[in-house]
C-alpha cells in the first residue's frame, strides 16, 4: 500500500513523496531537505522555516522510533498467575477473588446490554500525517495540540498500545517518549486515556495489569514526575493527576483496576522515599523530618483507600444498572427506552445525597418490576441483623409475592448494592426517589397510566410516615393538584363522565387515563391521611452517609425535601378525598346528570384546590336536606353502578359497548366506600347498605346478600324491600311465562296474594334466572327478619305456600 507524505510548500521548496515503505521514505525526505537547504546561499535560507524543517524532522524521527519498536517481533511469555496478580497488586488471595468476582459480573452484566463491537485491527496504528496534526515541538519539548477524545485516545494507542499488550518493549518506549521531549505527566494522560477507553480489551486480557504497572513505574520514576522536595504535608500532583482520571471515568472496571495499579506503584516509590530519608536522618536523628515523611505517606495513601472503596462502590452500583430482567412484566414505552447515562466517581459527588438512589430509581422505571421486588432482596440483608429494631409500621400492605417474571441475577446484585450502600439505598429512601421518578415520567405522558399506578404503590411501601408525608404532598402540589382542579370544573360543566376530546383538551390526557388518574389521586390523598395520623407515632430519620461519599455535593434530595414539608391539615385532606372518590365514580361508571360541585354548599367550594397545608373553613354542623336528598341519590346511583358492573349477566354481547371499562390497576371496593362517603355527606349509611343489599338480590348473587345483610342495622326496612323483591321474582315465574300450570297455580292461590302478585313488576329484576330453591331461601329470609306482629309478615307466609306449590308443580 503507498503511504501518501505531503511536505509543506514555503519559499520555492515543495517536496511531494511517495514511498512504498515507511522507514525508506522518512529517510529521504529527511536527506532531501537537508540538501535542499545547503545548495541555498545563507542569505536566502528563511530561518523560520528551517526551525519549522527542524521541528518535523524530530517529530518524524520520533514516529520513526515507535514505528520500528511496535513493528519488532516481541512477546512477554512469562506466566502470570492470579498469585503474581496479588502480590503486584499488594492485595491479599481474599481482596483479589473480592475484586476478581466484582469484574466479572461487572463483564457479564455490561456484555448483555453492550452494542455489537467489531474488533479494530487499527489499534496502535497512526497515519504520519495524523501523527504530525497532532503534535507540535517548540524549545525542546513536544506537546499536543487541541484535539478531540477520540483523537487523544488514537496518539495514546499508537504510543502505548503494544506496550500494554505485552507486543512491544515497555522500557524502550519510554526512554523513546522522555528522550524525544514529551513530559511524563503528559504521557501519563495518554496513558490513561488509552486504559480507561479501551476497557472490554483490558478485562479480557488480566496481564496487561502487568503491563501498565511496569509502564507505570517506569513513568513514576522520568524527572519531574515526582519531586522530591514536594511538600510533605500535602498531596503528591503526580498521584493526584492519575486519582482525577479514574474518577472522572465512565468505564469502572477499567478505572479500578488502574486505581489499584497507582495505589501499588504509589505505594512501593513511598516506601523507596521514606526508607531513602530514614537513611539519611537515622544517623542525625532528624526525628521531625522522618515524621513529616510518614504523615505523607499516610495523607497520600488514604487518598488512595477513599478512591478505591468510592471505584468499587461505583462498580457495583453500575454493575447493578446493567442488568436485565429475563422477560419484562409489560411492554416497555418510549420513555423507559431512553439509555441510562453513565456512571462515574464525579457524577456521583456531583449528585448531591440522593444522587445514588436517583440512579437506582430510573433502572427501576426501566425495569418496571414491582416494588415488592425491592423488599425481596432487602430481606437477606433483614436475616443478618435480626435484631435491627425496624423503623414505622407497615399499614395494611400485602406481604411479598411471587414475581411473575424471570429476575435472573437481579435479586443478588441489588442486595449487593444495598450492602455497598446502607443509608444510600435504605429502602424508604429507595421507594421515595422510585415514586419520584415515576410520576415525573407520567407527568411527562400522563396516557401512561400504569406510571401513576406505579408511583403510588411506591408511595404506599414507605414505612416512615414523615417522608411518606412529605413525598405525597411534593407530589399533590407539583403535579396533581392543577389537573385535579381542571378535572373537577370540566365534570362539573358538562354534569357527566365527560367525551375524550374534552379531557384531553381540559386535562391534557384521554378519558380512560383522567379514570385511572383520579383513581389514583384518591390513593394518594387516603395515603397522605394515613401518614399524616402515623407521623405522630415515630420520629422523622436520621439521614446519613456513607464515609466513603461524605463530600458530596449537589441538588437536595428527594427525602431531604420531602422532611422539609409542613403537617398537613387533615380535615382539608379528607375533604378533597370526599370530592375526588366523586369524580371517580362519576368516570368509573359513566354516570350522567351529576354535578359533583352541586353535592357541595359554598364553604365546602370554596375550600377546594387551597394548600393542603392551610386551615380553611370547611362545612359544619347540619346541612340542609335538600343537599342531603342529592347526595343520597348519587351514592344510591353509585352503588347500583357498582353491582351492575361486577355482577350483571350480559344477554347480548353487543350491547355491552357503552359499558364503563374496568380501570387500570386494582377497582376500589364501591360499596364500602359509598358507606364511607355517606358518612362525610351527613347521608344515612344505613340506607345505602339497605340499597346494597338489595341491589345483590336484584342481580341474583343472594350468596352475597346474605353476608351484606349482617352488616344492616335497620332489618325490618330492609325486609319490606326484599318482600317486594320476592314478589317480582315470583310474579316473573307465575305470570311472565303465561303457562297453563302457572295460570292453574295462580287461580288456587289466596286472592289478597293473587292480587299483590299481578301489581308487582317483574321488568324492573335485573336477573330473572334464578332458581325457585334460592327464592325459597329468600322467603325465609324476610320471614326470618320480620316480627310477628309486622303488618306484611302473613303476606310472608303466604308466599312460602306460594313458592312450594311452584317448586313442586313447575
């Protein structure tokens, strides 16, 4: 192939080359210009352009150099066993099987989620030209011009590349590199950035760790890499410029092994200096110079210490970023596709105290597993301090259930990272920024219902009630409130369940999704109640830190924040949960001629949307019955609605298109929360039980009635209700069908009974299939709750004969 050499055109002298090989062709263009220069007379010789000459000759002399020393047939065959690896590592055989497993989970975790990588057969090669862009030599020294990452990591490979692959001599490179002008601490930079970007070679090849140590010794020791006479009370530049690039690397695994190789140069060229002082101040007892040599050492090397515990730690962390579920609980969106960025040591002192769990936070949303999956993992860490006294009080949360998809490594690295990371990671402080990040993404496609869902059962999992407070009120004022508010005055407007072309033009979200959101919002504002009576029982925590990241900087955190917060004012609370359980139903169930704001006098309107924080004047003492007389027949309406959709028996398929569908995530129980409603709007609870139950007998599920009959006070109302109810279904039997036998029956019964009969209206039964057997228990029933001296309790008996005679002649 021909190397193609342009040399510049200045004053009459242009040499264009071509050379088939490299070295032959550095060798002439050198005697060309030489000669060029001494057939011209001294007065017509530009001096800046002999110095320019002069400078390129050197550079290409030097590209020369490298070339010859990575074209040489060298091979480093010592063995290296993972016993050489500790003792150069100075690590014990348990540190290193420590470190040895952390990579390899780290290489198999990054490997899964890794794009396709062709191999690069070009490492370590660089074109001449490249080679002089690059570089630029002045008053004996060479230094690098402006270049990009990319182009820095390219002249690294072409210095150091074989070196660290044990392909070229490791010494005589070095000495090429210092003889030629390029200062050790700018061939430590090409160094590192070499090692740190080419980290899936590095872990795939453990001997180039040989590699770098020696070439890292050899650097150490150039003139000018370490003073001697630097200041013993402060830190070593040398060693610190090698700190900032490991920890401002992306790739962890590459940075810790570096961290490791510096901390045991490092450690080895102290020893060497301090034995060196030792020596010379023994003799004249120079004690306090021999104590300000150690004192450095020991500043020097706990420097070390924090990095490599902050590396490991960062490793694990992005180990743990890189996993996989086997098979994802649900279809992931456009949102939960978006990449994690990136870890480093100075993102993580960047992001403030809640910088770790933030990051934890959004694997989690991209994963989207259960919370619960977070209490899985926690519970080895539970089994090793049984005696940890645990903290609040679990408030009606289900206990951990099977996960239904594959988690494969996931449950062991998180628990790895929750013992990395104790206060970082405590599991309120996990949950808290999860519940965080899942509403700021639903906030950012609200059509994503199942995120609000998400957010709330993280909500529910914090176990302090102070930060569960103060989460759920951040979140009411940041995101909900306005669109609650929007929700409300639209509903109220069009007085129904309204179109989908009015929600999203009022609420900014489809109809089904202002369903799940409200549904959701009740949660969070029953949430807030909760936590808000809870807080009083426990102390706010304790946030600590691990010593390792005590110098953090950055944004407050989510728990700091939400620790900040002000005691909610609970009646105010209850009141926007009474007026948000309406909107709900009126959505849920498509209900129609409701204004919810009609259910309400003008102090509880006026009350509503205000700071949830603030004391407002709020409806007391009795209401006028005309408010009274609505409100019971929305929650009648609301109950009816409620059996309807879970028990109605659908004859016609078709006509089930308007039917409300069912909301995303778990329904709410209607029936009992009707009973809770009725007792905020001053409506008798008793009447919409009453309601209840016959609503289940209405709908043919008298199982169920029978249970929700115990909990009626007024029992001999209700069994007037059901009498009637028995009548229809008898009168459905005898008269519906319009049979000889039903006619025959019906002439030998008693007149009074006959009549009674025929006034009863079978159309208005939801169920009309229900065996006679089941109506004959139904009949006991009201006999059984009717007194004896009740005016219908002969009418009840009656119908037992009646309901006999049809089960025998039917």
């Amino acid at each position: 192939m021909e190397l193609p050499l342009e040399i510049w055109e200045s004053e009459g002298v242009c040499i264009n080359i071509k050379f088939k090989k490299q070295n032959r062709c550095l060798l002439i263009v050198r005697i060309t210009l030489m000669d060029t220069l001494k057939n011209q007379e001294l007065e017509s010789i530009d001096e800046g352009l002999l110095q320019f000459c002069a400078n390129k000759l050197k550079l290409l002399h030097l590209y020369e150099s490298v070339s010859q020393l990575n074209s040489l047939d060298f091979h480093s065959d010592t063995p290296f066993s993972d016993n050489d690896l500790a003792v150069l590592l100075r690590l014990d055989e348990k540190e290193l099987l420590k470190l040895q497993a952390l990579l390899e989970k780290y290489k198999e975790e990054k490997t899964r989620t890794a794009t396709v990588r062709f191999s690069d057969d070009k490492d370590g090669v660089l074109p001449v030209k490249t080679f002089l862009e690059y570089l630029e030599y002045e008053k004996d020294v060479i230094n690098i011009k402006k270049i990009s990452e990319e182009e820095y990591v390219a002249l690294g490979s072409f210095f150091f590349w074989k070196c660290l692959h044990g392909e070229s001599s490791t010494e005589d490179m070095c000495h090429t590199l210092e003889s030629a002008g390029l200062s050790p601490q700018l061939l430590l930079s090409l160094l590192l950035s070499v090692w740190l970007s080419k980290e899936k070679d590095i872990l795939d090849k453990p001997q180039s760790v040989c590699c770098l140590h020696t070439m890292l010794s050899l650097l150490s020791k150039m003139k000018v890499a370490i003073d001697e006479t630097w200041d013993s009370q402060s830190v070593s530049p040398w060693w610190q410029q090698m700190r900032t690039a490991c920890i401002q690397s992306e790739n962890n695994g590459a940075a810790l092994l570096s961290a490791h190789v510096g901390h045991s140069v490092a450690a080895q060229i102290s020893n060497n200096m301090t034995e060196k002082k030792f020596s010379q101040t023994v003799l004249g007892a120079d004690s306090e110079a021999l104590t300000d040599s150690w004192e450095a050492l020991s500043l020097d090397t706990e420097y070390w210490k924090l990095l490599l515990k902050q590396l490991e730690d960062c490793l694990i962390l992005q180990t743990l970023l890189h996993s996989k579920a086997n098979s994802p609980a649900s279809k992931p969106s456009s949102l939960q596709a978006e990449p994690l960025p990136r870890l480093s040591v100075k993102k993580l002192l960047a992001g403030g105290k809640g910088g770790i769990a933030d990051s934890v936070a959004k694997w989690i949303f991209k994963q989207d597993f259960s919370p619960e999956v977070l209490k899985l993992a926690n519970k080895e860490r539970d089994a090793e301090n049984p005696d940890e006294p645990k903290e609040g009080i679990n408030r009606g949360l289900p206990e951990v259930s099977e996960v239904d998809m594959n988690l494969g490594a996931i449950p062991d690295l998180l628990h790895l990272a929750y013992k990395q990371f104790p206060c970082s990671l405590e599991l309120d402080v996990l949950h808290a920024h999860c519940c965080w990040e899942y509403v700021v993404q639903w906030n950012k496609d609200p059509e994503e219902a199942r995120f609000f869902v998400r957010s709330i059962e993280h909500l529910k999992h914090i176990l302090n009630a102070h930060v569960q407070n103060g989460v759920a009120l951040m979140m009411w004022n940041t995101f909900l409130v306005k669109r609650f508010s929007a929700a409300t005055y639209l509903m109220d407007k069009v007085g129904k369940s309204p179109k989908d072309r009015l929600c999203r033009r009022d609420v900014g979200m489809s109809d089904t999704a202002m369903t799940s959101f409200l549904g959701s919002c009740l949660d969070l504002l029953q949430t807030l109640m909760e936590a808000d009576v809870s807080r009083d029982e426990m102390q706010a925590p304790v946030l600590d830190t691990e010593d390792a990241w005590l110098t953090v900087e950055g944004p407050i955190s989510i728990v700091e924040l939400a620790l900040e917060q002000k005691h909610v004012h609970y009646p105010l609370v209850e009141h926007h949960s009474v007026l948000c359980s309406v909107l709900y139903a009126v959505m849920r169930f498509a209900l129609k001629t409701v204004k919810p704001l009609s259910l309400f006098d003008s102090k509880g309107k006026n009350a509503f949307f205000k700071d949830l924080t603030s004391i407002q004047l709020l409806p007391s003492g009795e209401m006028d019955p005309n408010f009274i007389s609505v409100r019971q027949q929305f929650l009648l309406k609301v109950v009816s609605a409620a059996v309807q959709a879970q028990h109605s028996v659908v004859k016609d398929k078709e006509s089930s298109e308007e039917a409300p569908s069912a909301p995303f995530g778990k329904d709410q129980d209607w029936p009992v929360l009707a009973v809770d409603l009725a007792h905020h709007l001053q409506v008798s609870e008793d009447v919409i039980r009453r309601h209840y139950v016959g609503e289940l007998y209405n709908y043919g599920v008298d199982h169920l009635g029978e249970e929700a009959i115990l909990q009626v006070h007024d029992r001999e109302v209700l069994a007037s209700q059901l009498l009637v109810l028995t009548g229809q279904r008898l009168a459905h039997a005898l008269l519906h069908t319009q049979t000889r036998e039903g006619m025959e029956l019906l002439a030998r019964l008693p007149p009074t009974l006959c009549t009674w009969l025929k006034a009863m209206n079978p159309q208005d039964l939801q169920n009309t299939e229900v065996p006679i057997a089941t109506t004959a228990k139904l009949v006991n029933k009201v006999i059984e709750l009717l007194p004896e001296n009740h005016g219908q309790y002969s009418l009840a008996l009656h119908l037992i004969e009646a309901v006999e005679a049809i089960s025998t002649s039917l």
